[in-house]
C-alpha cells in the first residue's frame, strides 16, 4: 500500500490526500520505484504565481505537510495513483505513467 492510499484510507487532510498535489514533478527515482522521490517534496497545483507566497500559496510542497485552505481531497482513484491532476488541463486524468509497481496489497472497498 502507497502511503497516499494509507492516508487517503484514514481521512487525514494532508498535501498527500489533496487533489492538486502533482508527486511525479518532483520525481527523482528510478524506474520501478514509488512517484515520489527521495527529495520529498512535490509540487502544488493550486499554487497561484500571481498570488505572493504564503502557507496557503506555495508552489514546491512536502507530500505531509497539513492541508491548506485551498486543500481538496482526492479521489480514490488519485490515492491509488491511477488518476493524477492534470495542472495544464486543470482537471483530473487517466495517468499517464506505468504504475505496475505500485504494490496493490489491500482490501479493496
């Protein structure tokens, strides 16, 4: 189980379950390896480059940090890593990257 499905599963309002967050822009590992790299940090796509940085306004975030006023859950589908928020398209899709790796060992609801 992937720690943004951990969470997601308990309801904690964290950048980790927030709809906007984008962990493969920040991806520094290998192939077969979790989206979210060593560095730990991701970038937010709620963030406003118009809008002066703040708690609530950043663009590079930690996946743990507590949710932000602009926090939306995600679906259960982003928290299983099969939808990611497209920040371009400024909706969510189908994701685009191999997720094969990802182990799926957990009830599924």
């Amino acid at each position: 189980m992937s720690l943004k499905k951990f969470y997601y599963d308990k309801n904690i309002e964290i950048c980790y379950t927030c709809k906007f967050i984008d962990e493969y822009a920040m991806n520094v590992s290998e192939e077969g390896y979790v989206p979210h790299g060593y560095d730990g940090i991701a970038y937010c796509c709620a963030y406003d480059e118009k809008e002066p940085k703040s708690d609530d306004n950043m663009d590079f975030i930690s996946p743990l940090w507590k949710a932000c006023k602009k926090y939306v859950r995600c679906t259960k589908r982003q928290s299983e890593y099969l939808d990611i928020y497209d920040e371009k398209k400024q909706r969510i899709v189908k994701n685009p990257n191999d997720i094969s790796k990802i182990d799926k060992d957990y009830d599924e609801d």
